[in-house]
C-alpha cells in the first residue's frame, strides 16, 4: 500500500480500536472476580438495605434470591441495583444462577434413579387410576335421594248469599243440594218404555236448601292444613323416582274449601288424607312413579299413582305456574275438562325439540291413566288396567312455547267420567253423581218402585245394570305471554275447552256439550321484588246444549241450556323469605249451581232464582 493509502486508513483504524481500550480500561477483569468473591451472599430480598418493594425489578430479585440464593449484596448492605452492569458482570451473576440449577437438577437426577423403579411403578398405577375415572365419569353416577317438603296452612270462610228453598233438584235427577234427608213427593214419566223419577221439596221457611242451608253446613271460619314430603331419587342423574307422603285435613264432604257443598270452592292444596270424612291426619302415599330419558328428546314415566297433567313436555300458563295457586278450577287454566287431575295408574310419554336453553321449543305429550279406584282391581267387570271398567282418561298435548309465550292445543278422552271426569264446574254441568255415564246404568224392576231407591234414575222390568257406553270428548286450547321485564304489564294466560258427552239412552234434559274459558293476569314484583298479583275471571264448565226432551216429563223437562256461571279470583303473594310465603286471597262466584239455581225458587224457570259465594283466606306456605 503506498504511503498516501495507509495514512488515509490509520484515522480508520484508530476510530475502531478507541472503544475497545475505552472498554478495557473501564473494566478490571481481576476486580469482577474480587467482587464475586468477596460479595456477601444474602437469603432474603430484605436484607438489601437500598431495596424497595416499589422498585420495578423487586418481585424479580426477590425470586432469584429464594428460588436460587445466587444472588449477592456489596459489603455494606446494598445491592446498588440502579448501577449499570457490565456484561461481565452479568455472565458471572449469570453463571452463579445457573451453577445453582445444575446443582439441583443434578440431585432430582441422582433422586429420580435411585427410586426409578418405585417411580415407575407410581406411573403404572396413576394411569391404571386415570382410566377407571374416566370410565366412572362417564357411566356411572351415586345414587341421590333428595327430600323436599311444603306446609300449608290456609284460615278462612266462605259466605254464600241470595235465595232459599228448595232442597233436591228438581230436574232429571234426584240430587240433594245440601246433603240433608227429607220428604219428597215424587212423580214418575216413561219414556222408551224406561219409567224415569223427579222430585221435588220446596221449602217456604229457607232452611231446606240455597244460602241459609249453605251457610248452616259450610260457612263457618277454619284452619287447615296441608302437608307434603317428597322424595326425588336419582340413579343416573338423569332419570327420578318420585314418591310423596301426604296429609291433611279438609275434612270429605263436610269443608267448602275440600269442595263440599259447591264444587268450585275446591281449593288447589286441599287434601282430606282421613277415612271416609271421619279420621283427619294420616299420612298416605298420593305420588309415586318414575320417568327416565330416552336419548336427548323422548322421556317415558309410568306409575303405580300418578297424575296426567305431570306428564306433559310443558305447561301452558303463567298464570300460576312455579307459585301461589289457589281455587283449583284456575289453577287448570279454567280448562278442567282436559287437565282434570286424573290419577292413578299411569303410563305417558313426551316428546320436546332439544333447543338452546330459553328457545322455544315443539312438544308432544301422551299419557293413560285408569282411575286409582279401578286400575288396581283384579276383576275386569269392576276395573283394571286398560279395560272397559278401568274409568281411565287418555291426554294427549301439542304445543310450541318457551318462556315469553306459548300455546297449546289438547284432546282427552274420558271414560264413564261425565260428572267425575270434568273435575270442576257448575253443580248442574258437572253433577257429582254424575248425569250418563256412569260404566253402568243401573234399572229397577217397576213392581218395586214402592221399596226401591229414592235416588235411582232408571226403572223398568229387566231388574239389573246395563252397560252405558258413557264417554266424554273433552278439547282445549291454551295460550300464554308475559313482558321480558316486570313493570305495569301483567302476563296473560287464557285458556277454553269444550266438552262433548256420549252414552247410550241419554236422560232428556241432560247435558250433551259444556264448555269453559279463563283469562288470568299476574302482575311481577308488585311493591317489593319477589311478590306478586293475580286476577282471573272466566266461567267454569256450564253446559251450552241438553239432551232433547220436548213433550217429555210433563213440561218440566227443557232442553235449553241455563248454566251460565262466573267465577272471579284475587291474590296477593307476599314473599317473606326464600322459603315463606304468605297470601291473601277472595273470591266470588255468581250462580256456581248454574241451572240448578232455578230451584230455589218455585216454579222457577230460566235464569230465576239467585245463589252467590264469597270466600276470603289467608294461605301461608313453607318449603324446605
């Protein structure tokens, strides 16, 4: 290179070398290792006097110092960490770290090959274990019996108001309004060849029948009872055996809010666990069936004593549902000809689209029930199981719904159930003996009518019973809504069912075809969150047509309906606690006896006459 050349490059070479022992002159390799040696090796972050838990490195130091120990302070205490550092440095502290996990992983090394047979043998095993785990999470499940359980007392009366007189009915049937005894004087028709009795007792002075023969039997002020235990039993997770013990004491025939004396005074909880009306508070076993899933859409239930309206996919009305209930006719959505509470033995099933949880979803739900009293009778001339005796309903619902609206439609198939079958409805409609369809018709010899019963329907020559073929058609429609949001908008559920009667020699004047409708309103968080109102109103079953009887029973007889009926219910559910619930509730009902209120007056004919109902109570529920 010529001379000019390497003059150009020296200021180069210069530049370049300047850093370098700039850098060498700064650090004193043999002063790195005096202070490695001579650091003061601490166990706690604590220790370092210029230390502070605000440092931004603090958790970071404090690590290194109790996981590792390779971290060292100056003589004086201090850790000088705001110091620059060198990279030196920053090897050796490196070094010292690492010298320290050598140490340690050479002792898990030393540990894991002295019991490299035992740790194998623990592997063996964990598998094995993780295995059966996952075998047992996904077949197997602890059997789970849970116990529930629901008191309820209930304080009140019903009044009744309007006119007094006759004692029995005074139509195609012998019937006693009040269950009194007395004279009657009675005249006979024929019709077919069938000789057919009526009878009637007018009573002048109004104690024989109407408000003050109601009031006298059934008006008094009591305190009842209703008791519930369930237990709910799991073998899968999925499936439940359900069985209740229940007791009460709304005394047969002799409380109006068991349904004595009116029907429709019933109350929903109202249970009468005695013998006959005579002993109160035993306990009896009311519920108990099982139900089990098959695949993710389908579940079967059958029961030795169950009950057709909980067997259905869904329940359509808000009205009530998960709370308070009270008259038991608007506890079935005002709809008791299809959801009459049939129970008994029972065999259902259900189908419901499997959705995202709060989609509404389709429904089918089919379900037999025979009558308690006949479907566990061995002769099938007076029951059974699926026999023509068993007095069985058969219930089948459509709907579509989730938890802001739905609707249904259902059809039950009623048999030998005319009066029974109907659950609730006016006196005359419903009629607790029964109109037609009894299994059997019972007929009398016509040479006895002198010693024979007072209360037959039928007599003739044949002297026995003879099949009926009585059924009933029962249809409802019911429909529900409620706002997103409590507020001022109440929910809406509305319900209306018809009802169509067959039977062999139908008694003139009978009804053929009743119906029902209900509309109810419940209002949310009312005052207080928890707490709710309800209102509804409607006409229980009254019949709309009769069974033809022109020229027959000598005028007495028509065939044009005069059932007509209202009821109205209010209620405030104050929710004490989670568990406790106290409600106020009254309700009034206008000619709850429908045609049959025409007898307390004489002669009376259409709409005469006047029977009303109040009744107020308190009902206060605890559930644990």
């Amino acid at each position: 290179m010529k001379l000019f050349q390497q003059l150009l490059v020296a200021p180069a070479a210069l530049g370049l070398l300047a850093p370098v022992a700039a850098n060498a002159a700064e650090l004193n390799i043999n002063g790195v290792s005096d202070y490695a040696a001579s650091g003061e090796q601490v166990t706690s972050i604590t220790q370092f006097s210029d230390v502070y838990p605000t440092d931004w490195a603090y958790q970071a130091l404090s690590n290194l110092i109790e996981r590792y120990g390779c971290v060292a302070g100056y003589p004086n205490g201090t850790y000088r960490g705001q110091r620059a550092m060198t990279r030196f440095e920053a090897a050796a502290l490196l070094n010292a770290c690492l010298d320290r996990v050598t140490e340690v992983t050479d002792e898990l090394k030393r540990l894991m090959k002295e019991f490299e047979r035992e740790l194998a043998i623990l592997k063996g095993r964990v598998d094995g274990l993780e295995a059966k785990v996952g075998e047992l999470e996904a077949t197997q499940f602890s059997t789970t019996t849970k116990l529930k359980g629901k008191t309820t007392f209930v304080t009140g009366a019903v009044n009744a108001g309007g006119n007094n007189g006759s004692e029995y009915v005074y139509r195609n049937r012998n019937y006693k309004f009040n269950g009194k005894t007395g004279t009657a004087s009675v005249k006979r028709y024929t019709d077919k060849g069938k000789t057919y009795k009526n009878s009637k007792s007018y009573s002048s002075n109004g104690f024989k029948g109407g408000a003050n023969a109601y009031n006298a039997n059934y008006g008094a002020f009591t305190f009842n009872y209703d008791q519930r235990l369930a237990f709910n039993t799991s073998f899968t997770g999925k499936d439940k055996l359900y069985a209740r013990l229940r007791a009460g004491n709304f005394t047969k025939g002799k409380n109006a809010f068991g349904g004595a004396g009116v029907n429709l005074t019933a109350l929903d909880i109202a249970t009468d666990s005695g013998a006959s009306g005579t002993i109160n508070n035993a306990v009896q076993l009311d519920r108990l069936y099982y139900k089990f899933p098959v695949g993710k859409e389908f579940t079967v239930i059958a029961g030795a004593l169950a009950r057709n309206t909980e067997a259905l996919a869904m329940w359509p009305s808000v009205y009530n549902k998960g709370a308070i209930k009270i008259l038991d006719w608007t506890g079935l959505m005002g709809t008791s000809g299809v959801y009459n509470k049939e129970t008994g033995q029972l065999i259902g099933a259900y189908w419901k689209q499997n959705t995202k949880k709060g989609a509404n979803a389709f429904s089918v739900s089919v379900n037999y029930v025979a009558d308690d009293g006949n479907g566990n009778i061995t002769n099938p001339n007076d029951g059974g199981f699926m026999t023509d005796n068993s007095e069985a309903s058969f219930l089948a619902q459509i709907g579509y719904g989730g938890p802001e609206w739905g609707l249904a439609f259902a059809y039950r198939y009623g048999q030998c159930d005319s009066g029974n079958g109907l659950r609730r409805g006016t006196t005359f409609a419903k009629f607790d003996g029964k109109w037609n369809n009894d299994c059997y018709q019972q007929q009398y010899n016509a040479a006895g009518l002198t010693g024979g019963s007072l209360f037959s329907d039928v007599e003739d020559n044949n002297g026995y019973a003879v099949r009926s073929g009585g059924s009933t058609n029962s249809y409802a429609l019911n429909a529900y809504w409620q706002p997103k949001n409590a507020g001022w908008i109440p929910s809406f559920s509305v319900g209306w069912a018809i009802n169509q009667n067959t039977t062999n020699d139908k008694l003139p004047g009978s009804p053929v075809t009743s119906q029902s409708w209900m509309v109810g309103m419940k209002w949310d968080d009312v005052f207080l969150k928890g707490n709710d109102f309800g209102f509804a109103f409607g006409q229980p079953t009254f019949a709309t047509q009769l069974e033809d009887c022109t020229g027959k029973f000598d005028g007495f007889c028509s065939d044009t309906p005069f059932d007509g009926n209202y009821v109205f219910e209010w209620y405030y559910n104050f929710q004490v606690t989670d568990n406790i619930a106290v409600t106020p509730a009254i309700f009034y009902m206008s000619r709850p006896m429908g045609q049959n209120t025409r007898n307390l007056v004489q002669n009376g004919q259409g709409y005469d006459g006047q029977f009303n109902l109040w009744g107020g109570l308190i009902q206060t529920t605890f559930k644990f």
